[in-house]
C-alpha cells in the first residue's frame, strides 16, 4: 500500500457513507491505491480498500492531477527568448525584397533605421520606468511580444511605405525582449557563477535562434511571402502563453493588487528616480570631460561603434543589389553568419587570445587586417575567374566568384576581427578608466552609444544611395583605415604597455 497519504482537513461528503471514513482519515494518492488494491478492492465490496477506492474517486479531481507541476523559470526564460529571436530571424530575410518593392531609397533606408534606434529609446526608458513600478518584468516582456506580433503582422499586410514606418515604429517602441528576460534572469539567479552561466545561456540561444531562423524564413517564404510574419505572429502568441503560465508576476504588482493597488510608495520613489537621472547624468559628463585619459578611450570607442553601425545596418540591402540575392539566399547567408560568428568565438578567438598578444597590438592588427578584408570583397568577378573552374562549386556561386571570396574569406575574417576589436576594447576601456569614474565613464559611454546609434542608419542611407554598390567596400575600408591611424595617434606604439597578472598597466 502506498506510504503517500491525505488527510483530510474538513468533513468531506464521503463520510457519510460509512463509518469508517472521517475527517482527520488518512486516504492513500489516487491513482495508486487503484493500481495497487483494484483486486481486493474488487473482490470485497465492503473491505476498507474499496471505500478507500470509491473515496478517491469521489473527491473529484485526484490530488495529483490538481498539483500543477513546477517549472523550472530559468528555462522558460531561455525558451522564451529563442522563440523571440527565432520569430524576428523569420522575418528579416523578407525584409530587403519588401523594401525594394515599395521603392525605398537608399536615403529613406537610413532614416528608417535612425526612427527605430530613437524609437527604442524613448521606448526603453519609458518601459524601464514602468516595468519598475506596476507593469513588472513579465509585463514588460508580454508588452514586448504584443508590439512585435502587431508590427510583424502590420509588414505582411503592408502595401505602402508609411505601413512599413509605422510598424518599425511600433516595434522600436516596445520591444525589449532582451532587456526584460535578462532582468528576469538575475531575479531567480544567485549572483555569481550560476547568474553568468544562464546568462550565457540566453546568449547562446540568441545566436541559435538566428541560425536557424533566417534560412527557415528564406524557405517559407518560397511558398508565401507573407508566410515568414504569419509564423512569427503565431510564434509570440505560444511565447505569451508559455510566459504567462510558468513566470509569475512580479512582487510589486502582487503587493499592489493585495492593498488595493495603493502604490504610492513605488510611484513617489520613481519620481524621485526621474528627477535625479538628469543632474545624475550631468555630473557623469563632468566627470568624463575633465579627464583626457578616459575621453581618449571613449573616442576610440566611439568611432568604432559609428563606423560598425553605419556599414552594418546597410549590408543586408548591399548584399541584395550587389549580388542579386533572393529570399531564401539571404536567408541561408544571414545562417551562415550566425554559424561563422558562433564558430569563431567558440574556436578561433580562444586560440588568438592564447598568444599572449598585447592589448594594443592585437586592436590594431585586427583593425588593419579589416582594411585588407574591404580591399579583397572590392575584387570585381573578372580578377578572381580562376576560383570559377574549383571542383564541386555550386553553380550560383561560380557564375560569381566575387560572391565565394565574401562568404568563404570576408564573413569569417570579419567575424574573427570583429570579436578581437571587441574583446581588446572592452578590456583597454577598463583598465584605462580609473575604478573611481567607471560608473561615469559607462554612464556616458551609454547614453553617447545610443545618440551614434540614432545618425549611424542616416550615413548608412547616405552611402547606400550615393556611392555605387561595387564601389562601397572601398568606402568600408577607408573608414576602418581612418579607425587604424585614430588608433595610432589615441595609442602611440611607444605607450604600448603590457598587461600585469593583475589587471594593471606596467
């Protein structure tokens, strides 16, 4: 008999029947008293097994069924956010076809763009603030899904280029997905090693999401155009679903609705939040600008983000005008870059990183080496003929060998100096900062970024509609040649200075 038992805290209506039964009786889980006693209990109708039988079957729904089985909300999280990138991956490839229909200029492009990262701003702080006080984290993360789902399903109904605007507006406004999961993830994470391990995990399932969600995009849309935003739409209804019923609500909301949503408290000390963030943010520009070290190191940073916002929020429609692409090829491209990128970092930069290269060294041949990367994807198809004749090449990519070089040499070289660019600044921008004006400097460092993210499309636009599509990787490489001679006048070979063990410069 099974050692799991009941006890009934209140007079339960199958007492009356027998004597036997009591509040107070111990009652064994169905269904295991059915699985173990069925036979005895079948055999003699007026044994305590049977009327512990019929018991279990009168009390309605058996006690383990009414149990809703935990999840784990750390998974869910993860989930939550491949389905979340999975559904903007499935859209995307459509993207660049769809704006060329609708006539979008290389100019209108870029203001596009700038609307959506000022758009995420004021989005961002206004949500921010919210999801502070009543709205939550889940609440934010649910607002998320809704802004996305309606501006996805916006673009496949969409027939004029003031639908694609609005709806770009829309998710600038509201998506925060990212933002929202991450937040959730450190409220049921210990600090430490287990908070950084789930949160490698979200960024794991972030560039998984795209791998294999911008080829499945490519390969729906060969059957509707409109299929890929369809799918996304019903891929944020399951993620609302998923979230709404294994992440609870936050305690804020709980405490607000228990005393009759009195949350004045909150709502006074997010006032005062509000009224503090401008005098907060100018006393960090104080800080910053009164010291030439660390405005040195901001530039360097700066420069970089401008230049990498500028070019990348035009290559998915270079790659189109250049190449030809179609749906389902812009789409196995995008795949194969998020596969490229994972496989560098996993691979690549460990074994860079292991030779002990100085900081400044490995900033400054990565950056060159970009110059040299820009100057090879400039190769027009008729210096580079001889690649056409290699065994096993597939016919689109041997009509233009111009367009093998790029995957199989520019994608990877980019992706590998990218991650070393990005590693040695994040490290230089550290250990050049003094610990006492680090919050100021990243302050900064974050309010500047956002401004560079809002003119970056614009100069993106500017040089999608004024420079010819060959002509535009000459355009990359000086560029990233004016980021080599900024790195040497910022960092003199002579300064270059070895890192201690312990962090410090010599």
């Amino acid at each position: 008999e099974s050692t799991n038992t009941y006890s009934a805290p209140w007079p339960h209506p199958a007492a009356s029947i027998t004597d036997d039964i009591r509040p107070g009786l111990d009652v064994p889980l169905w269904p295991a008293v059915i699985v173990c006693e069925l036979p005895s209990a079948t055999r003699d109708r007026s044994g305590p097994a049977f009327r512990r039988c019929a018991m279990s079957s009168m009390r309605g729904t058996p006690h383990w069924m009414m149990q809703r089985p935990k999840v784990d909300a750390k998974y869910v999280l993860v989930l939550s956010i491949f389905l979340d990138l999975l559904s903007v991956s499935l859209v995307v490839p459509s993207l660049p076809g769809r704006y060329r229909e609708l006539g979008l200029t290389g100019w209108w492009f870029g203001a596009m763009g700038s609307l959506y990262s000022l758009t995420q701003i004021i989005g961002g702080v206004t949500l921010g603030f919210a999801s502070d006080g009543a709205l939550g984290r889940r609440g934010l993360l649910l607002v998320s899904f809704a802004g996305a789902a309606l501006s996805y399903a916006m673009v496949a109904g969409a027939r004029t280029l003031g639908t694609i605007m609005l709806s770009r507006v829309i998710v600038g406004l509201t998506k925060q997905s990212v933002t929202a999961v991450s937040a959730l993830m450190t409220e049921v994470t210990a600090s430490g090693a287990e908070r950084a391990s789930w949160l490698a995990h979200i960024t794991c399932a972030s560039t998984l999401s795209w791998a294999i969600g911008s080829a499945l995009g490519g390969f729906l849309s060969t059957f509707s155009p409109s299929l890929p935003e369809v799918v996304a739409v019903l891929l944020y209804g399951v993620n609302a679903l998923l979230v709404i019923s294994a992440i609870p609500a936050s305690s804020k909301v709980a405490a607000g609705a228990a005393t009759g949503g009195h949350t004045q408290p909150d709502a006074a000390k997010a006032k005062v939040k509000v009224e503090a963030e401008p005098r907060r943010l100018s006393s960090n520009f104080a800080a910053v600008l009164g010291n030439s070290k660390v405005l040195r190191v901001l530039s360097v940073q700066l420069s970089r983000v401008l230049v990498v916002k500028a070019l990348g929020s035009t290559s998915d429609m270079y790659e189109l005008d250049r190449w030809s692409l179609s749906t389902v090829e812009i789409g196995l491209l995008r795949s194969y870059k998020s596969v490229a990128v994972l496989g560098v970092q996993v691979l690549l930069l460990p074994l860079l990183l292991s030779r002990k290269l100085e900081l400044h060294t490995l900033l400054f041949i990565s950056t060159a080496a970009k110059v040299f990367v820009d100057f090879l994807e400039f190769l027009p198809p008729s210096s580079l003929s001889s690649l056409a004749s290699l065994p096993l090449l597939p016919q689109r990519l041997a009509l233009d060998p111009s367009l093998l070089v790029y995957a199989a040499v520019c994608i990877p070289a980019r992706a590998l100096c990218g991650s070393a660019i990005s590693v040695s600044q994040k490290s230089l921008f550290t250990l050049g900062v003094p610990q006492s004006e680090m919050g100021a400097a990243l302050a900064v460092l974050d309010v500047l970024q956002s401004c560079v993210g809002v003119v970056a499309p614009l100069l993106g636009g500017v040089l999608l509609g004024s420079v010819p599509v060959e002509r535009q990787p000459l355009v990359a490489a000086t560029c990233n040649a004016l980021l080599t001679v900024q790195l040497l006048v910022a960092y003199p070979p002579s300064r270059w200075q070895r890192v201690r063990p312990a962090g410090k410069l010599d």
